[in-house]
C-alpha cells in the first residue's frame, strides 16, 4: 500500500522571555554565581573556625537574603575564615570575613559583589583623580536589562569604574582611548571612545555546561544530556581551504571516523563518514539534517555554519527512527540577532599541490628492469646496453625516450578560491540572515575544475506573543568539469588517470612529427588534450517555513513545511582520434565520436507538526514531545546517446546519427509516515531520564512488514549536585554518568547493479519486469521480437534492518573548568540485515534480497580539553581518541573480491591472502617447502601450507588485517598572544592496514611497464637480501593482486598535521577610523605535513583500493581575510 504524504520539514525555534527586574544580570550569569533572595534579616551571627569563605557566604546568604557574586576562580585564592560574631550588621561580619583576603567586596542593593584588589585599586585610582569631563555609558544584557558592577577600565591603564544600580558609567578618557568593559558571567568587549553616549551589550559567557547542544527536535543543556553526543562550533571550521564539510570534520569528534574520497578530484573529493564503525553491509552513510531539513553536506556552504552536533547512540538518536542506525549529522546555519546589520567578509586563495606522487623510474630503469623479468622467466633480454644507453643519452627521443608522463599529466594550476559575504541583523520581534557564496577548485590536473555557487536566507518573525513564524530559503549550484578518455567502451576521466599512471616512460608522449606516442589501449595525453570533456551540472534548492505556536503557558505547536528539490545535468563528450607512427602513417583510430546526455530530477516534500510541552513543579522538571511525520519522494533519471557527430567542436546530441542511438530512463516514488514521541525528566538537575520512541511506516516493504518501533531509554546522574561531593569540587567541579540504550532502523539497501542504477531495484518486495527482454518466434525462420520479463528475483518478508545500541559514558571538569573530559563505551549491532543471497542458476533470475547478515562495532571514545590564561597570552588543547573493532557475526556466503572478503567473524571487507614466510634462496628450500608453482624459482615469495596438505592453494589463505582504521585520534592546539592566534590541528590513524598492489608499486613491462623506484631492490643471486622478490613480467605468483599476500600488506597508521593557521587581527583604534568593526589576516595550511611508515610516495590516507586510478589528494596553502563591518 502506498503512503500518500503531503510534504514538510522540521524547523525548530526556542525563545525565552525574562522578567524586567534588577537580578536579570545574575540569571545570566554561570552556576558558580549565587542566585539573588529576598532578604530575610539585616544582622548576623557566625561562629566559624577555619571555615571556607563559601561556606560562610551560604550561611550569610541564608540570613541576610544577600546574594554573593564571585567565582570558583576568585575564592581558590582565599584562605579560610575565623570569625565570630553575635548580632551584628552584614558589613561588620564581611569586614571580618575578607581581613587579610586578596579580595575585596562592595555592596550593592542586597547584592555582595566580590572583587580581586587589583581591579579594586584600578576603579579607586580613578575615583580617586576623577577629571572634571566624563565620557558616560549604560551596559545592557542582550534584552536590555541595565548590568550592574560591570568593570570599565581604560586600556592599558590602572583607570576604572563600575556600572551603577542602572547599568550606567561615568569614566574620564581621551578621545580614542579603548574601555574595556567585563562582568562576571559575561564575555568582556573592548570600544573605543566617541562624543556619543556609549551603550554597551554584553554577551553572557556560557560555561562548557551551559551550552546548548543541538539534538534531535530541539536543543538541550550539555549538563542535561543523557546521551552521546558531539559537537562542533564554527571557529573549528573556519578558515580552513577544505572543499566539503565532510573533510572539514575528520579527526574533530571521538567516534566520528572520516576516510578520504577515493579520489582528490575537484568535486569529488569528499570524504566517507562513519559514526562509530561500519554499520552494515548495506548503505552506512549518516544521516544529515539542515536545519531540520533532510539534505546533503554539499549543500552547506562551511561559513554559514553555526554548529554541527553528531548524534551517536540510539537514545540520541532513535527519535529519528528508522534514518538512525548509522548516526545522525545535525547541521544548524547561522541565524539573524537582534542588534545593526552586520556584514561579514571572508576570503582566501591558494595553491594546491600533491600530497604525493608515485616515484616512477626513468626509461632506462624501467627497460633495464623488463630485462631482467625476462631473463628470470626463461626469456631473452629486450635491449641491448647501447638501446639502454640512448635511453639515457636522449640521442633518439623517438625510439628512445624519457617520457615524465606525470609532468604531462599534472599541468593544472591547482588555484583554489573561496569568498563569502554575510549580513545579519534584526529587532526585538524580527531578525534575518543572508549570505551569498562562491567557491572556485582548479584541479592539478588540466580541465578538472569544481566551482560552487551558494546562497542562504533565514528570517525569523515574532507576530504576537503567542505566535512566531520563521523561514528558510537556501540554493546551490555547483559544477564539476572534467576530461574524457576515447578508450572505447570507457570514457571517463579515471581512464585518463589509469592510463598517465601505468603507460611507460619508453612510449614516446610526441613524436618529432607532431603525432602522438601511444600504446594500444591509446595516449592519455591526446585524450588530455583532445576536444573531449564531461560535466556535472546540479541545482539544489531547499525551503522550509515553520511556526511555533504558545497555546498556552508552556505548550507549543510547532508545525512545518519543506520542499527540496535537486536538478542535475550531465554530458560527456567523446572525440574521436586517429594514432600515427613516427614515419607519419595512419596506425590505429579510436572512434566515432559521441555523446551523452543525462538528467536527473529530486523532488522531495516533507509535512512535520510538533507538539512540546514543558512545566516544572518544585524540584521536578518534565518535557514532552510528541510529532508527526511524513515525507514524499519522487525521482526520475533520463539519458540518451547518440554517436558519428559532424565534427569534434559541436558537442550538441542532436548532431548526432541515428544510427545507434539508444535512450534509457527509470523513475521512482516513495513515501514515509511516522509517529514519534520524547519525555524528559529530572530531579532538581540531579537525576535525569529520557525515553523516546518513534514508528514508522516505509513504502520499501510490503504491507505486512511495513511499521517499524524503534524506543529508546537513556538516564543520567549529575554527581557533583549532591551534597556528598562537596569536599571534592574545589578540584572535581562536574562529574555526570550517563548510560543508555535504543533501536535503530535501516532501509537503505545496496541493490543489483547498483553501479550503474543506484536504485534498482526500489521495491526489493514486489516482483517487476523490465523491458529489453528479446522473444524469439517463428521456428527456422525465427524473428526477435523486443518484450519485458521479470529479470529480479522478489522476497515479500523482508523487513527493517534492526540496530541495537548501548552506551555508558562519564562527563567530567577540573580545576574551575579548564580541564574537561569525555568516556563513552558502546557496542551496536545491526540485525536482520538485507542481502542479496546467492542462489543456483536454475533460478533464472538475480538473487532476491533476504533478512541474512548481523555486524557488530564495539568500541570506546574518549575526549578532553584544557584552556587557560596568562595575561595576554592564552592557549587551549582539545584532544579526542576513539577505538572501535568492527566484525561480521552473521554471512551467507563468502564474497571475496580481490584481496578483501566479507565472511563471518571478521571485519567487513577485511584484507585476505596467503602468509608469505619470506623468499626462496635455493632450489632445495623450493623442493622441500609445499607446492607452490611450477615456476617457483629462488627469489619466489615462499607461502605459508596453513593446512598442511603440502599444496599452496585457494584454502590456505586467511585474514591479513583491516583497511578501516581501529584507531582514529585529533588533536587541536591552539594559543594567542595579544593580536595574534596560532592553531594547530593534527589528525591520524592507528592500527589500520594498508595493500600495496601493482597500482603503489608499479608494474615491470614494455609499453605498460612503470616501475618504481622500490623495484630497484629485487631479488637477483647477487642481492638475496634483497627487500623484494625476483622480477616478473607475465608470471603472477609474486603480483600482488594476481597472488595477494602478507608480504605486500603494510602497516597504514600515520599522523598528519591537518590544518596550521596563523592570524594577525587588526588593531581596533586603526579600524575604527575607517568604519570597521574587525579584521584579520591569516594563512592557512592543509595537509602539510604527514608522518607514515610507508614509501615517500603513497599518501596513507588513500584508500586501500585506490591503485592507479587514484587521482591524487592534495595539500593546500592559502592567504585570506576576514573582515566584519
């Protein structure tokens, strides 16, 4: 049955309103502060021994009603008190209290406001040569409410003041003198002095536990969170030359592991995330909201971000149901505030090079090495010395050359360039945000190029004081250009790539006549350089509009709407080439030219309503959520092909001969309707619980099994609040346990054919027919007749993949907040996973998929960071680990695939192949040694008999590691001196295995032959300690792919320092003169400097199957500017 749904998204706004009274200032303020009282009584009477000074304030507080603003900072410096006193007024009991104290207090309304001396003696020394003019100002809260005892203290200088019962100042200053204005609880502001009155916002300073995490529906308290969740901010995003979001978080969160694209390609390059390991055998891509909207990473322009939370158990994440199992990426983008339109610039450009580049050897190398591989099988050598010689000599570039085909091959600019340009601003009900983007990639290779072009609009209405609406509206257009081989049958650029990367440098690029040097499969470079190109064209939009309606005190309806839409174009244009030899004449010819067009069209509608209801009684504080979802998919692909175009300019299909052309197309629906509901509950902060559940309904299954439930519990408990923990908090100031559990669901499936239909089948339950079936009728004189036929195998039970997810984790601070720390232990496991199983040919149709395989991941992360200050010079650390081991519990059948099999009880996609114990010296060692070959000669690898039949075959092979990292760790440092900030940011991997095939070590051969200079230590009878094995040209037992081994698995753990960047910020009272608020300078480097154990040319980052098709990663150096007006 479908589901018919109407279309939104999810929108999720939180405003808070505060009573207009004198404490707004001290609500503000971090849990250190005390919180203001009536007062209770105006005398006072202690008799304490030694007691510590906040022990004595708490008592003072409880009969006097005064409130104590101070922090753990301050009172660390403080000895304990004797004081005894009977009935006397507050001011003689704080008299004695702060007696040969480093502290000193002042008295304001019923507030006791404590102070070092130092900033005490700045505000006397003012007082105390008061000039008769006065510069005066009101510093205000974000909402307005006057701040009282705010420092205001002239720069430089020993000179200050505080705010008054009205938030005001009077303070003598020069004209352009800066005032620094600071309150406990507030980020401090510097501004230079005008003729006009001067009013001052301060922004509240949110400790580590008050900020707001951005979760599933809505937003909570890091000391209120139950479950495990990361975050990023958008100062560890910024600035940094990355070309997707997705590479901007490698090594950011514990847990979140971030691969590198097979490919560094211009558009191409984004990186694979996984949330704590590989989730299933099937699709374990997270899934990504923006702004409540479901999307892509590519959509987001990285400056428009405000925040990126990763939700990584089920308790965070089961509220999304059945799109969880494998993490949830929440994506929040800048929003308008209340205050003058602010418009921000930012820009870099730079340079980008290789990270590393195969060290392939010179012509003579490679035909000195073909000799030997010859004469080690049997054969006769190729070229004579006096040949190898005119390699060297370059006497005859035409027979003998020295082709640097890499050279050739990279001759791209490699020029990157971004620039971005907000404004934001808005009023106590309105506030809006707009930002255009524009992104431009020249790849190193020439005709590789990706631009991107962005843009972003947020609005934010507050109608009545029940009602506020909100809105955004977002675009993106973005272009991938690339060459095109004229290989026939392949014609995409990875061609172009294999090609540079394998064809030797004995072939000729050009020959003296002009023509191009081939081999049989043909020349990259002509192909390079013909009139060839494919392009990517794709518009993104998303719109979402929402409401959040206060029906009445505490209960909200928040109802929503989205629409995203994705077009995409795409052409690729082959020419046609004719090869000669060097004498001029006509040898081979690649052809006829053609071309290909396709379209593809998205359209997706979402239709969400919320219902939230908070209320607190005592020391009780409930939440609720109940919602509605539901979500429309249509998706259509088109292409068409046509070829013997009139020439190799026109590129348009319709030039094209009817002959031979050919058209296919598919299309799709779907739908999905699900019910979900959240309760929070805590106890006076202490002890929290929350519970989620969410049902939903996929039109991917069939009727019977379409609902999936998937609830989730997870419970905290805030050790630090109890009373028992006191003695211990000076040092201990948070300490949270947390554990949890859920289930996921999954309906993603890889399909038949996904390569090439990435969708097909859709419907895994129904059973389809599929037209290009051919009939044959009609006996001896028979004709084909076009017809459909089922071509799919159909299984009606299968059901949602299941995954269950535990985690228990601890939150901890030190030393008043410098020092945190995070621990989470998981385990998830997907059940019920849907495979396509093998069946018999008798069959007759592809396998149907099947509920048939269980992963697990284990694992445990870990987080922690420190900040503090000195003066001018501050500095901070933040450093994350994460250990998962991931394993295959449950497989039909072994599926290897090269050197990689899935098979129960090892990893996915783990690394298989024989032992090898090292290389034969003698033909004895051959003899008594189990049966290799029947080439095996010494300087052969010698393989382990595993199962000791005396016969080295397909059973003796075995497990030989994992590609996919155990371990993944970053680690941020940061510091700043005055006007200048400095970062670093390292990010590695450990116990992860790398293979180093024919594509990393090169091949020996003629017209193929691109060895390495690794090649250079093989095994011949006067170098049998060589590193290597003998060479070989056309045997395969020592190749790596042909025969995978131990011997050419190799430890890929590396350390890379990701990202450095220096800033200098621009002296305010120079920016002043010219109307700008700040600016900053900086350079920033990425991927500058890697530390691996493998050969200088492979980058570890690579992926284990990158080979020569691996278009190559790259390090970036750039220079920008940031300006905000």
């Amino acid at each position: 049955m479908h589901l018919k749904l109407l279309c939104a998204s999810f929108r999720e706004g939180l405003t808070k309103k505060m009573r207009i009274m004198k404490i707004t200032a001290i609500l503000l303020l971090t849990v250190c502060m005390g919180v203001s009282a009536k007062s209770i009584s105006q005398t006072v009477t202690l008799s304490e021994k030694s007691a510590p000074l906040d022990k004595v304030f708490r008592e003072i507080k409880k009969q006097t009603g005064y409130t104590f603003v101070y922090t753990a900072k301050q009172l660390a410096k403080a000895a304990p008190v004797t004081v005894n006193i009977r009935n006397g007024n507050i001011r003689a009991a704080l008299d004695l209290c702060f007696r040969d104290q480093p502290l000193v207090y002042t008295l304001l309304d019923d507030m006791v406001i404590i102070k070092e001396k130092a900033v005490a003696a700045a505000v006397e020394a003012v007082q105390a040569n008061a000039p008769p003019e006065k510069v005066k100002g009101k510093v205000t809260d974000a909402a307005g409410s006057p701040l009282i005892a705010a420092t205001v203290v002239i720069k430089g200088t020993n000179k200050g003041v505080v705010t008054d019962a009205n938030g005001q100042f009077e303070i003598d200053a020069e004209t352009n003198a800066v005032l620094v204005i600071s309150l406990i609880g507030f980020e401090s502001k510097e501004l230079t002095v005008g003729k006009d009155q001067m009013n001052v916002v301060l922004a509240p300073k949110q400790s580590e536990l008050e900020q707001v995490v951005v979760v599933g529906y809505g937003v909570q308290k890091k000391v209120n969170l139950t479950g495990s969740v990361s975050s990023v901010s958008s100062k560890q995003l910024e600035n940094r030359p990355v070309t997707s979001v997705s590479n901007a978080l490698q090594g950011t969160m514990a847990g979140v592991t971030v691969t590198a694209a097979n490919s560094g390609q211009p558009g191409k390059d984004g990186g694979v995330i996984r949330v704590r390991g590989i989730g299933t055998l099937n699709n374990s891509n997270a899934m990504v909201m923006v702004d409540g909207v479901i999307s892509s990473m590519n959509n987001v322009n990285p400056d428009d971000i405000e925040s990126i939370s990763v939700l990584k158990d089920a308790a965070s994440a089961a509220i999304y149901g059945s799109r969880a199992a494998n993490g949830v990426i929440l994506i929040t983008t800048k929003k308008g505030k209340k205050g003058t339109p602010q418009i921000v610039f930012n820009s870099y450009v730079g340079k980008q090079q290789a990270t590393y580049l195969p060290d392939f050897l010179p012509s003579w190398d490679a035909a000195r090495l073909y000799n030997q591989a010859l004469v080690n099988e049997g054969k006769p050598a190729r070229y004579t010395d006096a040949e190898i010689n005119k390699f060297r000599d370059g006497s005859d570039l035409d027979k003998y050359p020295n082709t640097d085909w890499l050279d050739i091959a990279y001759r791209g600019s490699g020029i990157q360039q971004n620039y971005y340009l907000g404004v934001s601003g808005g009023s106590d009900k309105s506030q809006y945000s707009f930002s255009l983007g524009m992104y431009d990639q020249e790849g190193l290779m020439e005709k590789t190029n990706s631009k991107r072009y962005t843009s972003r609009f947020n609005i934010s209405q507050q109608l009545n004081d029940k009602l506020r609406i909100s809105g955004n509206l977002a675009y993106t257009y973005s272009i991938v250009k690339e060459p095109q081989s004229s290989y026939p049958g392949v014609p995409g650029f990875t061609q172009i790539v294999r090609q540079f990367n394998r064809i030797s440098p004995i072939v000729p690029y050009k020959f003296s006549n002009g023509r191009y040097g081939s081999i049989s499969d043909g020349s990259p470079a002509a192909w390079l350089e013909s009139s060839s190109y494919g392009r990517e064209n794709y518009a993104d939009l998303l719109g979402n509009v929402g409401a959040d309606w206060e029906i009445v005190k505490g209960l909200h309806f928040k109802p929503s709407i989205a629409y995203t839409m994705r077009m995409g174009q795409t052409k690729s244009f082959v020419a046609d080439i004719q090869y000669y030899n060097v004498n001029g004449d006509k040898t081979f010819y690649q052809g006829p030219n053609s071309v290909t067009d396709g379209n593809t069209t998205s359209n997706v509608v979402t239709l969400q309503d919320l219902l939230e209801y908070g209320h607190s009684f005592g020391k009780h504080n409930f939440k609720a959520l109940a919602g509605y979802f539901q979500e429309y998919t249509k998706y259509t692909w088109n292409e068409g092909f046509r070829k013997n175009l009139l020439n190799n300019t026109l590129s348009q299909i319709n030039l094209g001969s009817t002959d031979g052309q050919r058209a296919g197309g598919y299309a799709y629906e779907a739908a999905l309707r699900s019910f979900f509901g959240r309760l929070n509950y805590d106890f006076d902060g202490k002890y929290l619980f929350e519970a989620n559940i969410r049902r939903d309904g996929s039109s991917r299954f069939s009727p019977d099994n379409r609902w999936g439930t998937f609830p989730s519990f997870s419970a905290g408990w805030n050790v630090d609040r109890e009373i028992f923990f006191t003695p211990i908090k000076d040092v201990v100031n948070n300490l949270k346990l947390r554990a949890s559990w859920g289930e996921l669901g999954n309906q993603t499936l890889t399909g038949f054919d996904d390569s090439n239909y990435p969708t097909y089948p859709y419907y895994p339950y129904i059973t389809t027919v599929s037209a290009g079936q051919n009939y044959t009728f009609g006996g001896t004189s028979s004709i084909i007749a076009a017809g459909i036929a089922p071509v799919n195998g159909a299984n009606s039970n299968i059901k949602w993949e299941t995954t269950t997810e535990s985690n228990v984790g601890l939150d901890a601070g030190f030393l008043d907040g410098r020092l945190s720390l995070t621990a989470d232990w998981f385990k998830k496991r997907t059940t019920d996973i849907l495979i396509a199983v093998p069946v018999g040919s008798v069959y007759g149709l592809n396998a149907p998929t099947q509920n048939a395989g269980i992963v697990e991941n284990t694992g445990w992360e870990f987080t922690a960071g420190y900040n503090d200050r000195k003066g001018d010079f501050s500095w901070n650390a933040t450093g994350n680990v994460s250990f998962i081991n991931n394993k295959v519990i449950k497989f039909v059948s072994d599926e290897i695939s090269g050197y990689t099999i899935k098979t129960a009880g090892l990893p996915i996609n783990s690394l298989w192949g024989y032992v090898a114990e090292g290389i034969f010296q003698t033909q004895e060692e051959i003899a008594a040694h189990a049966k290799q070959s029947a080439n095996t000669k010494p300087g052969d690898l010698k393989y382990q008999d595993r199962n000791g039949d005396k016969v080295i075959d397909t059973k003796d092979r075995q497990y030989l590691g994992n590609y996919y990292p155990k371990v993944t760790y970053g680690l941020n440092l940061g510091g700043s001196w005055k006007n200048i900030d400095l970062t670093l940011f390292f990010q590695g991997a450990a116990g992860v295995k790398t293979y180093m095939d024919a594509g990393k070590m090169g091949q020996i051969g003629s017209s193929v032959g691109k060895p390495t200079s690794a090649l250079l230590n093989t095994w011949t009878p006067s170098n049998t300690a060589a590193d290597l094995p003998r060479a070989l040209t056309t045997q395969q037992h020592n190749d790596p792919s042909n025969t995978p081994s131990s011997f050419w698995v190799k430890d890929g753990s590396y350390l890379r320092l990701k990202n450095l960047q220096i800033g200098y910020t621009v002296p305010q009272n120079l920016l002043d003169r010219i109307g700008i608020k700040k600016a900053r300078i900086f350079y920033s480097g990425q991927n500058i400097l890697t530390f691996s154990g493998l050969y200088k040319w492979i980058d570890p980052e690579a992926p284990a199957s990158s080979s020569i098709y691996y278009y190559p990663q790259v390090k970036v150096n750039t220079v920008g500017l940031n300006v905000t007006f």
